[in-house]
C-alpha cells in the first residue's frame, strides 16, 4: 500500500538524503569556523604578549616577527601561559 505516487517518493528520498547530509556537514563546519577563530585569536594574544615583551626589552624589538606570532615568541622562549 503505497501513500505517495513513485516520482513524489524518490523526491522526498532524495530530500531526505539531503537532510541527511546536511545535518553532517553543517556541524563540521561551525567547528571548523570557531577552530579558525581560535586561532586568529590566539595569534593576536601572542602578538600582543610580543609588543610588551619588546617594550620592556628594546633588544628585542629588532627580532624578525613571523606571520605566527606564537611561534616567533616560542622562539623567544616566552610562550603564551595558557589556562588548562
């Protein structure tokens, strides 16, 4: 006992598909998103922790600064203290 004529099952199979598919894409790539923001947030953290550090250290206001912030300061060795 069929509800619904063939064409309209196969297009509700395929919206279902559909569905489907972006109920597993779409969580990815919020989390993608917020790993990127993260990031830029972190680099700016670092970046800043640089500009004081090379305020209270003129010598090292000549270092090379890095598009990562974070490594030119792991380089330094003054890591960003991050809360665990």
């Amino acid at each position: 006992m069929r509800i619904f004529r063939p064409e309209i099952e196969t297009a509700l199979k395929i919206m279902g598909i559909a569905a489907l598919i972006s109920l597993i894409l779409l969580p990815v790539t919020w989390g993608y998103e917020q790993r990127q923001q993260a990031r830029n947030w972190q680099n700016i953290a670092c970046a800043y922790r640089i500009k004081e550090v090379a305020r209270k250290t003129p010598m090292i206001a000549t270092v090379e600064h890095r598009r990562d912030a974070c490594v030119t300061l792991a380089r330094l060795g003054l890591d960003l203290d991050l809360p665990r």
